[in-house]
C-alpha cells in the first residue's frame, strides 16, 4: 500500500466521538492528583546548610602562596621540558 494514499483516507476518516471528550478526562485526572510539593522546612535546611558551608569554608586558613618568578626564556626556567622531564635544570 502506498503511504501517500493510507495518509489520504485518514485525513479524510471522521473524527472519534470519544476525541473530543479527551481534553476534560485529561485535565480532571491532572487536577484530582494532589501536588507533590516541599515543605518550608526542606527550604530552609537547605539554606542553613549551604551558608554554614560557605562561611565554613571561608573560614578554614590555608596556607600562604608563594609564587616564584618566572623567566620562560632564561636558563633556570622551571617550566623549561629539561626540568619536568628530568627535575633539575
């Protein structure tokens, strides 16, 4: 059978009495089920933990950086393939 024609004849098949009913029957059950929803308690956990996380965390001392000077192109560059390969210059 060709699609072309099977596409046709539905097209032009009248529309089921029970169709025009589904939009109602969809919405009443969507209406009936109760709304899954959180409570004001699960909020605010959740607020009170992430500050005491975040001030935790800005509260920790870390060690100070010490950044050394970098000279690419110098002979003791310590990004130079000789030191990462065999650890000294």
């Amino acid at each position: 059978m060709d699609l072309d024609a099977v596409l046709a004849s539905l097209a032009q098949a009248p529309v089921p009495a029970s169709l025009a009913l589904m939009e109602d029957r969809v919405l009443a059950r969507i209406a009936a089920r109760p709304a899954a929803r959180a409570g004001m308690g699960i909020g605010a956990l959740t607020i009170a933990a992430a500050l005491l996380i975040g001030i935790g965390s800005a509260g920790v001392p870390t060690k100070d950086a010490n950044a050394a000077p970098l000279s690419p192109l110098g002979p003791n560059s310590p990004l130079a393939p000789s030191t990462l390969l065999l650890g000294e210059p």
